[in-house]
C-alpha cells in the first residue's frame, strides 16, 4: 500500500496544530526541507522523517497507521495485512501488527533495493534491536563497526549505538527485524 508520505506530514502537523516554520524550529530541519516533504517534491530518509516527527512527537508506526482499526484479538497476518511505515527511497518496512500504544516488541518485514540506504545521519533511540538477513546483502553500521551481512547472517545490538543499513548489493535485500521498545 502506497503511503503519500507528503500529504501524511500535513494532516498530522496541522492536527497539532503546527506551522511549518514550528516544526521545523522544533526538529532543527529547515523549513523548506518540509515544505518540499509535504508538497511530495522529494521524500525523506528514514532518519529524516524520525527527526521531524520526534518534534511533534510521533513515532513512524503512529505515523503511518491512522487509518488502521484497533485489532485486540489479532494473532495471524496475511502478507497484505502488513503496514507499510517506510519513509525512505527504496527502502520498504512492513509491520507485523498494528501501532497501538503499549506494545514492548515491533517485528518489521524490511526490503532494501540495491544501493538503498537509511541516510548518512546515523540513526539512533532507546532499546534494542535485531534482524536475520534472508536475501541479498545488507551492510550494518553500529558505532565503528562495519559489516556486510549475508542470507542467515544476523544482526543484534543496543539501539542508543548510532546506526545504519546499506544495501551493498546488486539485488534487493529483505530481512526480519525486531526492537524493543517500538521505535517507528
């Protein structure tokens, strides 16, 4: 399901009841950077749209699920039952479930194109994370360490770490991941 990521920002800055000259002196992201966000001239980066929706405060999962309905009881999910959160070029996050509030885990299905990238500001929250790579390849920044993970290889770490992921490959790279607490 196709997100218009632009047109999201504006309802959800107006239903706080911010001008975009607010928000952006609340995130320290320049006024025109939102302006072209929201009028869908260019898309942001994950880190990008985390940045701008920290000032409202809301996190990705909130940002993309307002037309979900409550679901209690729900156990199984088909494929097309996932929400899309993604925020960035080429990158793709499905979430399991929906973003109610009082979850302690998000499990993700993430897709990468090749050379997609989740920005050169190194993403940082609270909690943990972790994610087994099952196509294609993914480079994992945390701190100082690099690595380029394989189908199978896996990744897990403390959140506060700055990070990153690449896909370093010539082929789309998918993956399963998991944090807690929600972070998106």
């Amino acid at each position: 399901m196709e997100q218009d990521v632009g047109f999201r920002l504006r309802l959800v800055r107006l239903r706080h009841q911010l001008s975009q000259r607010a928000l952006a002196k609340r995130t320290g992201v320049a006024h025109a950077t939102i302006s072209l966000i929201e009028s869908g001239r260019t898309s942001p980066s994950v880190s990008a749209l985390k940045r701008i929706l920290a000032g409202i405060p809301m996190t990705l999962a909130e940002f993309f699920s307002d037309e979900l309905p409550p679901a209690e009881s729900e156990i199984f999910y088909r494929a097309a039952e996932l929400t899309e959160i993604s925020g960035g070029e080429g990158i793709s996050y499905r979430q399991i479930g929906s973003a109610r509030a009082g979850h302690a885990l998000q499990i993700l299905f993430e897709h990468y194109d090749a050379g997609a990238d989740t920005g050169l500001n190194m993403l940082h929250h609270e909690g943990e994370e972790g994610g087994v790579i099952l196509t294609g390849q993914l480079e994992v920044t945390v701190g100082e360490a690099t690595r380029v993970l394989k189908p199978g290889d896996a990744y897990y770490f403390n959140s506060r770490q700055p990070h990153r992921f690449r896909n370093v490959g010539k082929e789309p790279c998918t993956l399963v991941s998991s944090c807690s607490p929600p972070s998106f």
